[in-house]
C-alpha cells in the first residue's frame, strides 16, 4: 500500500495528514480555511488520492501558515507514499477547463522540486481567501514531495475558476503521473538508477 502520514506541529500549526494514492479520491478536510478546504477536496476527488487532513492554526492572524504548512505536509506524505518511486508513470500533463477558464499542468515526479507558477488573479480576495496564497501552497507542496510542478493559467476572468482550474489540473496530473506503469516492471523510471538530486 502506497500510504503516509504526517504530523506536523509548530507554534503557530498543528497538523494531521493521511494519504492512501491508491485510493478513490476519498476526502476527508478540516483546515479552518472553507475555500481552501473546497480546493483541497477538489485535489483529492480528481487525483483519486484519498486525503484525511485536520489542521489548526493561527487563521486569527491570516490564513498563511495554515496555508502553507498544509502544503508542506501534504507534500512530505506524497514523498514518503511513492517511496523509491518504482514502477511509476512519471511524468504527465494536463489541459483543463472550467467555464471561461484554462489552465494547464505539467509536472514530472523527479526528487527534484521545482515551481514554475504562471496564474494571475484579477482580484486579490476568493471571498475573505488571499489569492496569492494558492502560489504558497503549491510552492510548498512541490518543494516536500520532491515534484517539478509546472502550473501556466491560459486564460480566465473568474477568481474561483482559476482557482479551480489549478487544483484539478495538478490532481489530473499528479493521478497520471504517480500511475504504475506496467511496463516498467518496478523500475525507478530513469536512467540514472534513482531519482533525487
């Protein structure tokens, strides 16, 4: 079973995440954060990763360090769920569209963490949710799951959407390119012998 869990706890968060990638796309989320919990749901359901998040932090503050160190345990429990990395797909891509809005996605599963974040909000605010925390989350989410996370917004005049469209463009992606591949017959998918820096 490719499954991890992952407390974290700090002054200013404290945090339980659990993820099974061989999942249905199970969710079960409590951040403190209703937007961000809407998009986190929409990472599970559309990766058919299930994901147990409890999370409490400072949101008296902001919703930053919440935000953020969620990204970091979510990532680390991918990194620690794909183990080695044998066998897996690898890489993958993904257009996807909601409404008036494109986004796409490109990531490769490589032990070398990399963000490329090309999104644009027309509004600073989803509701009470600062749009330039969706940057942060997925920062530090690459950053601990040791992915190259390409994510490019083509077009789009909805904050919602846009928003959307990223997080269902990365589960999309990141549900094929964590897929065991047949064909590589538990190989880690890379000439070099390993993956990682």
């Amino acid at each position: 079973m490719r499954t991890a869990t992952i407390s974290r706890n700090t002054k200013e968060t404290r945090i339980e995440v659990e993820i099974n990638l061989d999942g249905t796309g199970a969710y079960d989320v409590a951040t403190g954060v209703g937007f961000f919990d809407h998009m986190l749901e929409q990472l599970a359901r559309h990766s058919l990763i299930d994901i147990k998040i409890r999370a409490e932090g400072d949101t008296h503050i902001d919703f930053h360090h919440t935000v953020e160190d969620v990204g970091i345990a979510l990532g680390q429990a991918l990194s620690r769920a794909l183990g080695d990395m044998s066998g897996i797909t690898r890489y993958a891509d993904t257009h996807l569209a909601m409404d008036e809005a494109l986004t796409r996605c490109a990531l490769d599963v490589s032990g070398r963490p990399f963000l490329v974040w090309q999104v644009e909000f027309p509004r600073p605010k989803v509701g009470d949710f600062d749009t330039e925390l969706f940057e942060e989350f997925f920062r530090a989410f690459a950053v601990n799951a040791g992915i190259t996370l390409h994510i490019a917004n083509l077009y789009g005049s909805n904050c919602h959407h846009i928003a959307e469209t990223c997080f269902k463009a990365v589960a999309r992606t990141l549900r094929k390119a964590i897929e065991v591949d047949p064909r590589q017959a538990g190989r880690v998918p890379t000439t070099k012998g390993q993956l990682g820096g």
